[in-house]
C-alpha cells in the first residue's frame, strides 16, 4: 500500500520539524540502521580461541590458581573478536554495492540518498513502520 502524495508531504514536514529541533537525535536515528554487525573468519576465529582459551583456563585453575589468569586472557580475546565483529567494513565496492542496490530497490529518492551517501531517515523509518502497520 503506496503512501498518497499528501502523506508523503506530511511525513517530509514532520522530519524536516524532528531535523530542525534536534539535529543530533535525528543524525542518531539515522546511523543507528547501519551499525552491523559482519562476521568474518577473523572474528568467529578470536571468538573461538578466546572460548577454548576460557574453559581450558578454567578447568586447569583446579590445579594452581595462575590458571585463573589464562581464563581472563580467553576472556579480553573473546572480547577483542566481539570488537572485531562490530567494527565497521568502510572499503569503497561494499559502500558501490549498497549504493547500486539502494538504487535499485524501487523507493522514490532512493537514487538521491545513495548519492548523497544517507541510508535511511527518520520519514524512511517511519514509512516503513506505517506500511508494516497496514500490511497484517
């Protein structure tokens, strides 16, 4: 169900109202999409290390107690592979694929906002939820 061109307008209005009264919040809403979270081999790699590292320093502390240590060093390495999943993977063909899919999906001005180098907006979000809202 398409939005009327009067709800668009509506929708533009309110954004633009969000935009100006607290740009930081709306800069917010619009990176929160596009934190993800990208699994590589490196990263489930650390993730498993870190967890071998952690039971085998637990179950070898009943031995002596410095093991404790080698199941906090599993601990910070599964930690540091966690960090690496979350870490952002900026290289230029990943930002040209989601760009030329962005401009592929249909969406009016989905052209524009991959040029300009936004995914997603406040009215975008908002949109989404309404059409969700009236699709059941």
């Amino acid at each position: 169900m398409a939005l009327s061109e009067q709800e668009q307008r509506m929708l533009a209005e309110i954004e633009r109202a969000l935009i100006a009264e607290d740009p930081r919040l709306a800069k917010q809403a619009s990176n929160s999409g596009e934190q993800t979270i990208s699994f590589n081999i490196r990263s489930i790699a650390l993730i498993v290390l870190g967890l071998a590292v952690m039971v085998g320093g637990i179950a070898a502390a009943q031995l002596s107690l410095w093991f404790v240590a080698l199941s906090v060093l599993g601990f910070l390495i599964m930690f540091g592979g966690g960090l690496l999943a979350f870490q952002s993977n900026d290289d230029p063909e990943t930002a040209a694929i989601k760009r030329s899919k962005s401009s592929k999906s249909g969406k009016p001005g989905a052209a524009k906002k991959a040029g300009s180098g936004h995914s997603g907006g406040i009215g975008d979000k908002m949109e989404d939820s309404f059409r969700r809202r009236f699709e059941r």
